[in-house]
C-alpha cells in the first residue's frame, strides 16, 4: 500500500534530518487537514481543534471544524481551515 508520508521521508533522507519531524500533516486547500503522529486532542470546539505532538501542541482554527476521522496517531480535520500553528 502507497504511504504518502513514508514515500516523501523516503526521498529526503539526503535532506537536513531536521526537515523530518515527529508528525506529518497535509492540509487540502484549507477544507481538509491530515495528520499523522499527533499524541492527544486537547480542543474540540466547531472553531478550535488542538492536539498535542511531541515538543508541544498544534492549534487549528476556523469554522463548521469537525474530526471526520480519529485513531491512536491519525486525525482528520474538515470545515473551513483559516489558520494552523504549531506552539
């Protein structure tokens, strides 16, 4: 099976090793955000979903947000994404 995030490590193992961190995330234009490797949710509102990663948390907002999809270290958020930051 075809593993996007796999593939793409795959050809930047000449790159920095800094590039690779411990999660991975597609954002689809601002309608559909992907993540793999997340440890946790911590918000879950319709305009604010965060989750924790390995050296601190991500913050999602925007609006009609909802998880259409949660697993041990998977997520996928859908509504209208209007920002994504990484504290």
């Amino acid at each position: 099976m075809f593993n996007f995030f796999e593939e793409i490590k795959g050809q930047l193992k000449r790159v920095d090793k800094n590039l690779l961190s411990s999660y991975n995330m597609v954002n689809l234009s601002g309608k559909i955000l992907y993540v793999e490797g997340h440890l946790g949710l911590t918000i879950l509102s319709p305009t604010v979903i965060a989750f924790k990663i390995k050296k601190g948390r991500v913050e999602v907002e925007g609006k009609g947000l909802y998880l259409s999809e949660l697993s041990q270290n998977t997520l996928k958020i859908e509504g209208e994404i209007k920002r994504v930051e990484e504290f």
